[in-house]
C-alpha cells in the first residue's frame, strides 16, 4: 500500500507542476498563435461556409468541424483567468495520467534511478505521444483542413504504440534481430502514411502554421522534460524513505 500510495503522490506532484508550466508557456507561445489564425478561419467561413477546430498540441487529433453541430454554440470559458485555470487543469489530469504510466513502466524494468533515468524517460515519451505522430498528423491550426476523425485517432493510436515498443527493444535489449524489428516499428506507420484531408485549400498561412508547428513542439519537449526529471526526483526521494522504512521494520523484528 505505502509504494502505490508513493507513486500516486509522485505523479500528482510531478504532473501538477509540469502541467502548469506547460499552461504558461502555451499561454505565451501557442494561444497567440491560434488567434491570430482563428482571424483567418472566420474570414474563410464566411466565404466557404465552413470552421475547423484547433489542435493546440500534438495529442490525440481533435474533431473536425463537420463533426461539430454549427446550430449551436458550444460553451468556451471566458478569455482570461477562466481560460488559463481549465487549460491547467486540463494539462495537469493530462500530466498525472502520463506520469503514472512512465513511473509503472519505469518500476517494472527497476526504477528510474534518478533525475537522469527519469529525462529520459521524458524524452521518450516526448518521441511517442509528440513528434512520431506529429510527422504525419502535424497540430492543426483554426480553419485547416483536416481528415476524418477516425482513421486519424487509429494512426495515432498505432504510431504511438509502435514507437513505444521500439524505443523499448532498442533501450533494453541487445539482440541485432530485435534492434531490426524496433526499426521497422519506426517506420511502419509512416511508410503506410497518415490519413489525409480531403484537400488542402486553406486561408491560414503556411508561415503561421510553422511557426505554431515549432511552438508546439518546444512547448511539449519542456513539458516531457519536466515531467520525466520531476517523477524521477521525486520517486527516488521516496524510494530511499521506503528503504529506511523496510530497515527499520528488520530491526524491529531482530
């Protein structure tokens, strides 16, 4: 009980404070960019008739707007203090739920041993879950087009898990046949490609959208970093205190 007790309480504190400094980077590189492109995605709505909805991060790809019921206005929290308090919060849950699965991962192959083992780790998961499905379904800016949600949240899924085992054989095994398999793991989901939009037409600028391509992803390499060095801090912390607690508990019973 006390060891699950301790990776819960690492996770909350590591994916609190990395969540929040995620919020306020976005708050200075990301959200800029998405209103200056939602000027771009009313301007072709009024023309085309149609709105996308944006992707401020490189997760799991949102709804597009044909999905959206455009009769009636969705609720949005207010510019502000509103906005910036459901932002954190949203990316603090998002930070403890992957916390807890790098720490599970990390217990089960011996720990993270550290601030080091837990950057790593970090990075690792900046690999899977940012940059490897954000080769072929890039954050999408207001007014993009964009394939159908499905087959996308399929290919990100697939890429994900596939460049999680890859990494895995290629940091902890030795064999040349394995290290063979986590290249062709790399590789796969790209080779077989992401789905893509119906057309590329779009209003936003292709300098924009760069430019919020390369906020994203610095935004969330911090945040993986973070997370990854904070867990393995602050896990290591209390696994010396489970050691002094098992030896102490010995002692008692010699």
């Amino acid at each position: 009980m006390s060891l699950f007790r301790n990776i819960v309480l690492t996770a909350v504190v590591a994916g609190l404070l990395s969540g929040v400094l995620m919020t306020v980077m976005q708050s200075f590189s990301v959200v800029p960019l998405i209103i200056a492109a939602e000027t771009y995605e009313h301007a072709g709505s009024n023309g085309a008739g149609h709105s996308h909805a944006a992707a401020p991060t490189a997760s799991v790809p949102a709804p597009t707007a044909a999905e959206h019921d455009h009769a009636e206005e969705a609720w949005s929290p207010a510019d502000g203090i509103e906005r910036f308090t459901y932002t954190a919060a949203a990316n603090a849950l998002s930070a403890i739920g992957f916390a807890l699965v790098a720490i599970a991962i990390a217990e089960a192959l011996g720990g993270f041993g550290g601030w080091r083992g837990g950057l790593m780790f970090g990075i690792a998961g900046f690999l899977t879950v940012s940059l490897a499905p954000g080769l072929g379904l890039p954050p999408e800016l207001p007014g993009m087009p964009v394939a159908e949600l499905g087959p996308r949240q399929l290919w990100w899924i697939a890429t994900a898990v596939c460049t999680a085992l890859a990494l895995g054989l290629l940091a902890y095994t030795r064999s040349a046949l394995l290290a063979a398999l986590a290249v062709v793991l790399l590789v796969a989901p790209h080779i077989i490609g992401a789905p893509l939009p119906p057309t590329h037409d779009t209003a936003v600028p292709i300098e924009l959208h760069a430019r919020f391509v390369n906020a994203v992803y610095a935004t969330n390499l911090v945040f993986w970093a973070v997370l990854g060095a904070l867990s393995g801090v602050i896990r290591e912390r209390f696994r010396a205190g489970e050691a002094i607690s098992t030896t102490s508990k010995e002692l008692a019973v010699r």
